[in-house]
C-alpha cells in the first residue's frame, strides 16, 4: 500500500514537472557550461531539480537526495532511503532539438532499487517499474524482451567511446547488427526495455543509470561496470547493460573479464 502511494506521487511528481517543461519549451534558456562546451546546465535542468528536491523532503524529509545539480551530486554510501534524480537527461538534446531528453526518478533502500521512473517529456511516454513489480509504458505492463545474442541486435552507444574505439566498442559494434546513438541514456535504456536494442555501452553518472537498473533488472538485464566491476554509483564510469547472451559475449570475448 505504502509503494502504490509512492508510485502515485511520484508520477503526479514527473507529470508536473514535464508540463512545466513543455510550457517553457520555445523559451529563452539560460545555459552555462560545466566540464566543456558539450556539458551543459541550463536554468530548466536547476529549476526542475528544485521542484522535484522540494517534493521530496515534502514529503519525506528524512530521505537522502542524490543528483546531478547544485551540490546534490555526491553522497557517502547508498545506506537508508536513497531518491536519485536526473531533471533532464540530454540537456544537449534539449538545448539544440528541443527533444529526445527525459525526467529519470530511482527510489533505493540500503543500496538496492525498489523503483525507477523515465519520462520521455516530449513524446509523453512513462516507463516505470519496481523490484518484484514488473514494467510498465505508462499503465500497459511490458513483457520481457527476448535474450538476443550481440550478433543478433542493435546497440546503444556512447559516441566518442564508438568513435576512438575505447573499451573495444569499435569491435563489439561491428559484431552487432549495429550501432545507435541518441545522447540520452534514458533513451536508450527504455530502447533495451522497448526489445529495441539489446545493450548501451557508456560513460555514465549515477543519476544516467541508477533510475533504469531498476528496471533492467527486472526484466533480467545484466549490467556492471566495464571490466566487470560493481558500479560505484559516484563519479562517471564506464557502463555495460545488455541481454544477458550479449552481456556474456561482450566481457569474454571483447573486455576479457
């Protein structure tokens, strides 16, 4: 009862949040750069963190926040009730396209995911889930996708880890049936939920990945650091998901973990 209350709201949470969005969509933004001229903020990203944070300590002040703006962005340890949010995930999308970005939400209890949250905003489309609870595109529940081989999907991918060929990527794109990038991690793990692509290569943050291993895992996903790691949930690291037959065939062959 408790979990169904919480789902409600956050989803209330991430409605809200998106409309304010859209509203503002043709407006002026004001963006600054933080690690480079591809790494942006803009004052919607800061905006819907705030309205999101504020909703939170709301209504559960004792709760722990991590995310990614305005010194929100690094906790000790995921120990207790952990909410993990990204307000706009591809703020590079959302500046230059004005689309193709989203609202991710993870809700963890001593370091293990019990719900996960992507809102692609523009295309109005909630993929939401929980631990024993299944997935869901906004109230239709999504059926498992097949457990393909590498050679037999597309994949995701980060384009500059593509491109300078960094963990092998050059190779394992071109056993698969190729190789897709969007910008947006949400995206293209809602492709892996969707039985679009069978696996996301990438160099990640934990708000990028936390909200979707919920829902990875559910579905049967596989999912670790690159060599095999625990991911740290802090700082970027390098990020493997995939159908548990291409997870296997990525680390043994390609990353020889």
């Amino acid at each position: 009862m408790i979990q169904q209350v919480m789902i409600k709201e956050v989803k209330e949470w991430i409605y809200a949040a998106a409309e304010k969005i859209r509203a503002s969509i043709d407006a002026e933004l004001s963006i600054a750069q933080k690690s480079g001229r591809t790494d942006l903020v803009t004052n919607i990203d800061q905006e819907t963190q705030a309205f999101l944070i504020g909703k939170i300590k709301e209504r559960y002040p004792k709760d722990r926040i991590l995310a990614e703006e305005e010194g929100y962005s690094e906790l000790d340890s995921l120990q207790g009730r952990v909410w993990i949010i990204d307000p706009i995930d591809g703020t590079l999308n959302f500046v230059l396209e004005r689309e193709n970005f989203c609202i991710m939400i993870g809700f963890y209890e001593n370091g293990i995911g019990q719900l996960g949250f992507i809102y692609d905003v523009m295309q109005d489309e909630l993929f939401w889930g929980g631990k024993g609870l299944g997935v869901y595109k906004n109230e239709a529940a999504l059926l498992p996708p097949a457990n393909l081989t590498l050679s037999e999907g597309l994949l995701g991918m980060n384009a500059y880890m593509y491109g300078k060929n960094i963990h092998s990527a050059w190779e394992i794109g071109h056993e698969s049936m190729g190789v897709r990038v969007s910008g947006c991690a949400g995206l293209e793990i809602i492709a892996m939920l969707k039985g679009n692509h069978i696996g996301y290569l990438s160099n990640l943050s934990p708000w990028d990945y936390a909200p979707g291993l919920v829902l990875l895992e559910e579905f049967g996903f596989k999912y670790a650091g690159i060599n095999g790691q625990n991911l740290r949930f802090s700082g970027r690291e390098y990020f493997l998901a995939a159908t548990p037959k291409a997870f296997d065939t990525i680390q043994e062959k390609y990353l020889n973990v």
